[in-house]
C-alpha cells in the first residue's frame, strides 16, 4: 500500500487572547482529507518566541484531536505514538492559544501520510 507525505509548515505570528480560547493558525494549516484516503497523522514538532507558555492544538473537525504545550521561548517534537486514521473528508486544522495580549510566532511542523 503506498503512502504520500503531508506537512503543515511555517512560521507564523499569533496574538494571544486566552489559553481557552484558540484561533487558527494559518488558513494554510488547514488540510482536509482527500475522498479515497485516509490520513494518519505522525509528529509534530513546534517552535514558540514568545515569553509565556502557548498551546498549538490539532482539531478535527473542528474537534481537539491532540495538544501541543511549548513553554516559553521554546520548542517541542512529538512523535505521535498512537496513529489513528483519519476519514475521508475530515477536516483538520492547527490552532494555537497563548495568555491574553502574548504575542509572538509559532513554528509548526506538522506531518502525516495519506494511504
């Protein structure tokens, strides 16, 4: 069965309103599943500049899926140890959450295989 790479990536800048309350990262991390396929997602690994702790999540539509805390002024790499498929058509996205009035970027490296 053969299988093609995905990645959500880049750096983008984010101006915090609350730990509860996420907004999307970029419209380009966005990714919705191909008809036919099945996504799994793989890692993810992040980047954060600014001086308080921010929450990069994975939402399925619309859903968290998985969450991502990078502290201050740092970075994370997360090898996803439980894939899951994910159904066609799904809709998934990269949000990212940081204390009201943080700013800063985030560094998103996103991967997953179609199959």
């Amino acid at each position: 069965m053969a299988s093609t790479p995905r990645f959500l990536q880049g750096v983008f800048p984010f101006t915090g309103h609350g730990l509860d309350k996420p907004e999307a990262v970029d419209s380009s991390t966005i990714f919705v599943v191909p008809s036919g396929s099945i996504a799994q997602p793989l890692y993810f690994r992040g980047g954060n500049s600014s001086d308080e702790l921010i929450v990069v999540s994975l939402l399925k539509d619309g859903q968290p899926m998985r969450m991502f805390p990078m502290g201050a002024k740092s970075g994370v790499n997360i090898p996803l140890r439980v894939v899951e498929d994910v159904d066609p058509d799904s809709v998934l996205e990269l949000v990212v959450a940081a204390p009201e009035g943080t700013t800063g970027e985030v560094v998103v490296d996103f991967g997953l295989v179609l199959i």
